[in-house]
C-alpha cells in the first residue's frame, strides 16, 4: 500500500510531539519531597542541625530557647510549625502544644522540675497532614532547693548585719576617738567618793 505525503506528515507531526512531551515531562524538575510531608529538625542559633549530645540540656532556671528549621532547607517554602513537649513520665498523647506558627523560635519558661522532651513538626499548608516528628531534644530541669534557699539568705543576712555594726560602731568611734582612753585612765566617780570619805 502506498503511503500519502499527507499522511506521512501527520505520522512525523504525532511522533515529534509525542517526543517532545515525553522529553519535557523528564527533565521538568520536580520538587524535593513531593509525595512526602516536610520534616523539620532543631537547630541552633546560626541554623546548624543539632544532633548527638547538642539534644540534651539543663537549668536551674527552668527556661529554654529552642530553635528549628526545614530538613533539608527550602528557601521557598513557607511552612508552619508545630512544637509539642511533654515531662517524663506523662503520655505522648497529654502532650502540651507550646507554639504553632511560622516562626522558626520559640522561648519557653517555668518549667517545672523533671525531664522535659520537646519534638518539632512541620507542613507547608493548612490542609497538609504535619509531617513526621523530629529528634526530640531533652531539657532537664531542676531548680534550687528551699533549704539551699533559706542558707543563703541566711548567710546574707548574717554579713549584712555584721557589716551594719562595724559601719556604726566606726561612726560612734569617729565622732569620740578618745572615749575608750577617758575610761581607762578616770576611775569610777564612786570610787573617788568613797576614797575621800576614809581619808576623813
């Protein structure tokens, strides 16, 4: 069978187009995680992933700036975060949500004693599920004892009260250098009276 030029054309025509899409849909860069939810991480204050002991902290104090950020980073993206924690010992599902927002900080005080876990999620839309949990950094608050409390304020006390009486007696010595010599050196007046009488 003998083929038309128009035919022919269109074959070349469906063929180079086909081509063409097919060579498009390849090298059109597709998003990193495109399937998958975004997942943040703790950084610290420069943006650097913290990981190994950088996890792990303590305070007498019981606050704690936490920071994170996007695994891997993405300039573009605007995504939400979600920072939950929970102290030893409590369910994962009585977690407290501290901040849930676009900020990529957060400060966190009053913190009571015991060993808090703080994980961080993130998601790039509302609608998104949050995306897997981070590595949780673990805080370890314990604050000062009452007793160690009422010792110092004991002490302090103590030298206020002594620095006081120096301050005073200095001041009453000042004002008489020679009180102490006057004493010693002028007997009693009792004692004088009682001499004049024998000698009657």
């Amino acid at each position: 069978m003998r083929t038309t030029p128009t035919r022919t054309n269109r074959l070349v025509a469906v063929t180079a187009a086909f081509l063409s899409a097919a060579i498009l849909t390849i090298a059109a860069p597709t998003p990193a995680n495109a399937d998958e939810p975004v997942r943040a991480v703790f950084t610290n204050a420069d943006g650097e992933p913290l990981s190994g002991d950088d996890l792990a902290a303590d305070s007498a104090r019981g606050d704690i700036q936490l920071h994170w950020a996007l695994d891997p980073p993405d300039a573009d993206a605007s995504p939400m975060f979600r920072l939950v924690g929970r102290l030893d010992g409590e369910l994962v599902d009585d977690r407290i949500v501290y901040y849930e927002g676009p900020q990529r900080r957060s400060f966190i005080s009053g913190l009571e004693d015991g060993t808090h876990e703080f994980v961080v999620m993130a998601r790039l839309a509302d609608t998104d599920p949050w995306g897997p949990e981070s590595e949780a950094i673990v805080f370890t608050v314990e604050h000062h004892s009452l007793r160690q409390t009422f010792i110092l304020l004991g002490i302090g006390a103590f030298l206020f009260i002594a620095i006081v009486f120096v301050v005073v007696r200095e001041a009453i010595f000042a004002e008489n250098p020679f009180a102490d010599e006057d004493d010693a050196a002028d007997p009693a007046p009792t004692d004088r009276a009682a001499g004049k009488g024998d000698g009657a």
